[in-house]
C-alpha cells in the first residue's frame, strides 16, 4: 500500500497527533511544564530523509511550544561509529535549517551512570550475568504464545554477579561469552520483557572513551536513562519501537519519579518508492561502488538530495505533506519531486541550455551579426530582472527537436514546417545535412525578420516553440542526468539480493551540453537553474574552472500532479 497525506491525524489547529500529546501533557503541568525533545542518531552512517522526518518532528515540536531539542549521538557500539559520521551529521541537520545551540550529547556521556545503574540493579536481585551463547539466549526466548525457558544462571548468587560484570568490564571474558540480563519475566506475552540483555562485552575502542569500558550497554537499557539524564520529556521515535515502550518505562521507573519522567511516543517511518532507507544496505552501496559515495545525487541521504539540488524547504512541505501517523506506509517519491518542483520553480533562474546539441543555421541570418535577446530571470518574480541571450547564425538546439519524417501531432521541427525560437524569431526548416552514417549533422532553416517575439506585428503563431543557445558564444557543459536508482517501486518488499534491484540506467552523463554565456560566468557550486523546457539543475561540487558540471534535479513534467487532477 502507499500512502500519502489524507489521514494524519491532524488537529482544528494543524498540530499532528505527538504535537497534541505534547501539549496535553504541557497543560497538565507534567515535568513542571517543560518541554525537551531530542534528535538521536547512531553515528554508523550518513542521515537520509527519513531522519529528516524524525529531525523535523523533534526540533519542529520544541520550537512549536518553547522548548529545546538536544542533538545526543548514540553511540553505544564502537564496532560500527566513527566521527566522519557525527561531523555530516551534524552538517545536515544545519543544512534543514535546526540547532542545538548548546544541547549537544552522546551516550557515551552516561556510561559511567548507566554502569551504577546496573550495578544497583545487581545489588537488588533485578539482573544477572548469562554465561550461555546468543543463540542458546535466543532459543530460550520462547514465542509470542510459549512461555521463554529461565537461564541456568538466573538465580546466581548477587556478589558472583557483581563479580562477574566487573570482570566483564575489565576485560577478562571474551566477546560473546557473557551478557548482563534484566531479570523481568520469562513467560511475559511482551517478548521484550523476557530478560532482556543489558550489557554486553566489546573490545574494539570506542572513538570517545577509548578503552575505558568493555562493555557497553544495549539500546533499550541506554535509551530511557540517557533521556532522563538529559530532561528529556519527550522521546519521540519511530513505530518499531512501540513493543520496546514498556521495557522504556520499566528501566524508566529506576530513576524517575512524579517530578519528572520522560515518555516515548512514536510516529510512522518515512518509506520512499524506488530507494531503499536502511543504513546498512545504503553503506554496502557506498562500500561496494554501486554509487559515487554517500552524497550521490541518486541516493537517499541528505547530503545526496542536497547534491542532487532538492532544497530544506521542499523536504520540509514533503515531510508536511505527508504528516505523522501510527501506522506505516509507502510515500510515493512523485510527492516528493513535486514539493521540489514547487519550490525550485519559484527560485531556480531561467537559462537556457541544450543538452544534446545538433546545429541549426539560419541561412538567411546576416554573417557576423549578433542580436541580444532579453530573458526574464525568473518569470514567477520579475523584480529578478532580465538578462541578454545573443542570437546568432548558427546555434545549437536540441537533437531531439528535429525529426525528418515526424508523426502526426510533433509540433517542433521538421521539413518545410515552422517554429518559433523562444524569445525570437519563427523558422522554418529548408534542410539537413547528413554525415556518411546517416546522422543529421546540421540543420538549414530561414527566419523571418518580421516575427521577433516582442514587437509589432510579431504576433503571428506557429505551435512549437524551442529553445537553443548561440553556437559562437556558448561554453560546454557536463551534464549529468538521473534516474531512479532502482527499477523497482518497492525493493524492501521483494525477495533476493536488493542489489539486483538497481536501475542499470540510474546515471546518464552529456558531455559537451551548451550552455548560453551569461549562466556560465556565473554558476557556482550549488546554484539552481531552469533549464528552459528541460528541468531544474544544480551546480555540482566536480565543476571545475574549464569545466562546470550540473546535477539534473528533477525533470518540468509534475507526474504527481497530473496523477492528482485525473484522480479527481
Ligand atoms: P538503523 O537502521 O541502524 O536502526 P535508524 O535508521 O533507525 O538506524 P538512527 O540513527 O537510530 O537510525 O535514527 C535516529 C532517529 O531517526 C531515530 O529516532 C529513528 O526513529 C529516526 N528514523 C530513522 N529512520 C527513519 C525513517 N525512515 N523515518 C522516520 N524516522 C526515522
Ligand atoms: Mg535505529
């Protein structure tokens, strides 16, 4: 199923459901009227959209009603973290436009008082070192519906446990051998209370403490304390998380009190057609060269759309759009080229460039004359002014432009017929050259001086219109045009290796496009521009000096769009 808007749960005055729940608990006066929510990531990779979702619900919310958000890596498995992920993400999550200010923390932070923790939950008989394999653990768990089988090391006397979990953490015991348990409740119908570990051996360094700990606690048993550490009062996740909730609550209840406590409440994932959102296959992409890097403007990741040239504000209104609820569903990422279509058309700058060249002479046109044609900048907002285009004999328009035997309805060039080049003249085409292989080298047409657009008399219409730059002037360009990076609409759902599943054709690079003088003196890395009749481009970070390189965004054509008007 996908899903889209319709149903989110919003309120008379557009709060979405947690937005409602936080300010219930507000106006009851809960954690004295406090409100500090956190953004959580692990830094074991690069933020995608999704995170942007979860970004926007936890900062959103604190400014929404006063409160603050604290940016807490959790980074609880030195096995996977490293600091090349905390600084992008930190990047991205500036790049959306939300701070921290000074709220910055990391799990690591609370080792020490999550260890205390443990150790006073020895001391009280409420957990227990387990000598046996995960797997045993694992078998052991029961189902849903059977009872789980109690651990022989379950009733270990209190001071072999205090021992033990010492020994653990000064490295006596191999990884894998030995784990600290929540001793809760085997046969309880929520799995997750079944003894859950708490504490389990790693030897690889943590890049924050070194090697001062060898054991480092699992995410339920860091989660809620870490929050009440913090003040957090909301701890807003994803619904994956409603079964851990209870657990959240239980280890909660150590430390809390009626003063104050924090609550989780959870929102569904965001999921996008044709990518996958798991870190762990966006890394073995990464790892593996299936794409240029986390910031490919194929994938998913922030730093990839803000390459691709999708803006904050277009996955904010995507992100609005498709609003916050309790069950999950499949966005269509038509939705999501819409909102940035949206946008960029009322930013990106008019130019005009054509991606795969063919020359066009005007045979009637003087030698050596150059005419400026006046361009608006941006036709959406005028006070953006206008600037010139020189039209000359021979220019360059799109080979796609032209056909020699057109069916019925092609209304661009052809043999005999008219067009009108945007902004100037109409033509009309008198003839082709062909090289020895049968491709059209140049194409010959005759203007007619009596047609430029703007003047007197130069109202006569013809049905097509192109665009194309002046072939004396024009700077080359690379061009790199994408396609959805899997063939597939949903590749989570499909069984096999997802890397089957990937567009061959996801990447498409034209050298030698053309791009009109005035845009290419002065594109910089990250511009967007119109590329009249063809779609939105983005500056990209290789163009070098001799050499600019554009990222398309995103195509004029609003799939999404015209989807909704039939749908009505
Ligand atoms: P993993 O795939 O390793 O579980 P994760 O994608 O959950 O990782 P975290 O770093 O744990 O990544 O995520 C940080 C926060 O972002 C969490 O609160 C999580 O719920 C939220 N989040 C992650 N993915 C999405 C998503 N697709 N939509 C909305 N929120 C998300
Ligand atoms: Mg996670």
């Amino acid at each position: 199923m996908t899903e889209n808007s319709e149903e989110t749960l919003v309120d008379e005055s557009g709060l979405n459901f947690v937005e409602q729940e936080i300010k219930a608990d507000l106006a009851a006066g809960k954690n004295g009227g406090r409100l500090n929510t956190r953004f959580p990531p692990e830094p074991n990779g690069y933020l995608h959209i999704g995170h942007a979702k979860a970004i926007i619900m936890d900062f959103g919310a604190a400014e929404k009603f006063g409160g603050t958000c604290n940016l807490r890596f959790d980074d609880t498995n030195p096995q996977k973290e490293d600091t090349e992920y905390v600084e992008a993400i930190k990047r991205d999550i500036h790049w959306l436009g939300f701070d921290w200010g000074d709220r910055l923390y990391y799990a690591s932070d609370y080792f020490q008082q999550l260890y205390d923790l443990a150790v006073r939950l020895i001391k009280e008989g409420k957990a227990y070192v387990d000598e046996q394999t995960s797997q045993q653990i694992a078998e052991q768990k029961g189902t849903p519906t059977t009872p789980g089988v109690a651990s022989p090391y379950r009733d270990r006397p209190i001071e072999e446990n205090l021992e033990l979990f010492e020994r653990m953490n000064r490295g006596d015991f191999e990884e894998g051998s030995m784990v600290l348990r929540a001793k809760i409740d085997m046969a309880n119908s929520n799995m997750h209370f079944r003894d859950p570990i708490m504490y389990r051996i790693i030897k690889t360094p943590h890049w924050r403490t070194g090697d001062k700990w060898k054991v480092y606690p699992m995410y339920d048993f860091a989660h809620g304390q870490s929050d009440y550490f913090e003040g957090v009062t909301h701890s807003i996740c994803t619904l994956e998380f409603v079964p851990h909730r209870p657990l959240y609550e239980y280890f909660v209840k150590e430390l809390a009190d009626e003063s104050y406590c924090p609550r989780q409440i959870e929102f569904n994932r965001l999921n996008l057609t044709y990518t996958v959102m798991s870190k762990r296959k966006l890394l073995q992409l990464v790892k593996e060269g299936l794409v240029n890097g986390w910031d490919d403007p194929r994938m998913p990741t922030l730093c990839g759309l803000r390459r691709r040239g999708y803006t904050p504000s277009s996955i904010k209104d995507f992100v609005n759009r498709i609003g916050y609820t309790k069950y999950e569903a499949l966005n269509h990422i038509e939705l999501l080229e819409h909102s940035v279509r949206e946008d960029l058309n009322k930013t990106a700058t008019r130019v005009s460039a054509v991606v795969n060249p063919v020359k066009l002479i005007l045979t009637n046109y003087p030698e050596g004359q150059t005419e400026e044609i006046l361009v608006d900048n941006n036709p959406e907002n005028l006070e953006e002014g206008k600037h010139a285009m020189p039209l000359t004999r021979e220019l360059w328009i799109e080979r796609e432009d032209f056909m020699e035997c057109p069916p019925k309805k092609f209304f661009r060039l052809s043999p005999d017929k008219e067009v009108r080049l945007k902004g100037a003249y109409i033509i009309k085409c008198t003839g082709v050259k062909k090289g020895a292989d049968g491709e059209i080298e140049e194409i010959y047409a005759e203007y007619d001086p009596e047609t430029r657009s703007g003047l007197p008399g130069s109202d006569r219409k013809v049905k097509g219109t192109l665009h194309w730059v002046s072939a004396p002037t024009a700077v080359d360009i690379t061009v790199r045009d994408y396609d959805r990076l899997f063939s597939v609409e949903n590749p989570s759902a499909e069984e096999g290796d997802f890397r089957d599943l990937l567009n061959p054709d996801s990447l498409k690079v034209r050298e030698h496009a053309k791009l009109e003088p005035w845009a290419a003196e002065r594109a910089k890395d990250g511009d967007h521009y119109q590329f009249t009749r063809l779609g939105y481009y983005t500056v990209d970070l290789d163009s070098t000096e001799g050499n600019l390189v554009f990222n398309k965004t995103i195509g004029l054509k609003d799939t999404w769009a015209k989807e909704q008007k039939k749908a009505k």
